[in-house]
C-alpha cells in the first residue's frame, strides 16, 4: 500500500471512530449530566443535536466520496493518456519502418551510378550553394516505369494514412504537457503532408527529373529530402520518446528475441 493509500486508510479509519464512538460517548456523557443550566427534555436535546451531527456526518461522507470519485476519474484520465501516448509512439514506430522500407524499394530503382552522379552534384552544389543546378538532368517519364509508378503511389498511400494518425493522435493528446511529444506530432503531421502533395503533383505531371527523385530518396546523406524526414522522426522516436515512455533501457529487440536463436526470419 502505497503512501497516500496509508495515509488515506487511516483517515478514514479515524474519522469513522470518531463519528460512531467518541462523539456518541460525549454526546451521552453531557446531556446524561444534570448540570441544571439545560432547559426542556433531554429527549429533545438529543433528538436536536442528533439531527445536527447526523446531518454534519453525512455531508462529511458525501465529500468523501466526492473526492475519492474525482481522484478515481482522473486516474481514470492519466491512464487513457498514458495508453494513448504509447500507442502514438509504438504506431509512429511501425509506420516509419514501413515507409523506410518502400523508400528503400523506390531508390532501387536508380542505377548506381545515377545515384553517385547525384550525390557528387549535390555535394557540389551544397559547398558552392548554388542549388539552381542541382536538379538538372533527363526528365524521367513516370508511366514508362510500371513498377515505379506502383511503389510511389504505395509510399503515398502509407504517408496519407501516417498523417491522418497523427492529426487524430495530436487531437486526442492536445492537453498533455510534453509539449515536446506534441510538436512531434505536429511537425511531422505538416511535413508528411507536404511530402503527400508533392507526390501528387509528381503523379499528375507524370513527368519529373531522374535527378530530384534521387535526391528525395536516394540521396547518399541520410538526411536529405523526404529520406531525410524520415530520419529525423525515427530519430526522435527511437531516441528521445521510446525510452522516455516505452522502456527504460532504450531495447530496441526484446527480451523474448535476444533470447532466442534465430538463424533467419521469412516474411
């Protein structure tokens, strides 16, 4: 039992002999006692005071009530809380390693060397900052690739469902005061947004530079363009609200995996 539980008990516990023993036995000690200053019966005395101290216990017990009541409820509230703020995390989680996943995918479908001339060009580009250049390049005509097409169109779907989940999480938690766990899910809300507007327009256009997509998901610097976003949220996931609200010791396997010998998963 913790402190304040004990705390509670005993007051409790003390109050409730109080009002049926000690001041029942004082109540009979003095009006059993003829001081010849009392005027009327005694009976009316009791039944006055009686009235009194019943009405005063009641009220007392009501308030007891009502106060253990509110604190129920808002335990009640800490605890939805809770919940609703690790099932944030641990979804945001499962979302970011899905979309990894299907930028990794789209980036495989650029040759090797696309992908370095891209990279030296931005590395130009960024010491010299003259980011005019940067895009310049053969146009990818997007109907052309099937397979691309279908892995764009998949990533797109997977952002608008993440940032969905992240407006309808920032609503819920808007009155907690981690104001660093809320601007988590805003900015990464405004920024998956960004990104699925983006995608449109390149689906609607049909036309885009080999280039740009590259440096959106290909780029050799993990911290660039859409690859990048994802990054930062995984970082921020990974290293600051996981530990802060999952666990303690920042595990990202389990103890039921790091016990186990797995040679290989099929999936």
């Amino acid at each position: 039992m913790g402190k304040s539980k004990r705390q509670t008990f005993i007051f409790i516990s003390a109050t409730i002999a109080i009002a049926l023993i000690v001041i029942p036995m004082a109540f009979n000690f003095l009006f059993l006692w003829d001081s010849g200053l009392s005027k009327g019966k005694t009976d009316d005395w009791f039944t006055m005071y009686g009235s009194i101290f019943g009405g005063l216990i009641g009220g007392f017990f009501t308030y007891i009530a009502l106060v253990y009541t509110l604190k129920h409820d808002k335990d009640k509230l800490e605890k939805e809380k809770d919940f609703l703020i690790k099932d944030a995390i641990l979804t945001s989680r499962e979302y970011i390693d899905s979309i990894q996943k299907k930028v990794i995918e789209i980036a495989e479908e650029f040759t090797e060397k696309d992908r370095e001339l891209m990279d030296n060009q931005y590395k130009i580009n960024s010491q010299n900052s003259q980011w005019a250049d940067v895009f310049k390049g053969e146009a990818l005509v997007i109907k052309d690739l099937d397979s691309y097409v279908g892995k764009v169109k998949s990533l797109n779907n997977t952002i608008a469902e993440f940032k969905n989940d992240l407006k309808s999480k920032y609503i819920e938690l808007k009155d907690i005061d981690d104001e660093k766990l809320q601007n988590f899910l805003f900015d990464s809300y405004l920024a998956l947004a960004h990104y699925e507007r983006y995608i449109e327009g390149v689906l609607e256009d049909d036309r885009i530079s080999t280039k740009q997509f590259i440096y959106q998901f290909a780029n050799g610097d993990y911290y660039v363009g859409f690859r990048g976003i994802v990054h930062v949220m995984r970082d921020e996931i990974n290293d600051n609200l996981y530990p802060k609200y999952i666990k303690k010791d920042r595990d990202q396997v389990g103890d039921i995996m790091r016990n186990v010998s797995l040679f290989h998963i099929r999936g």
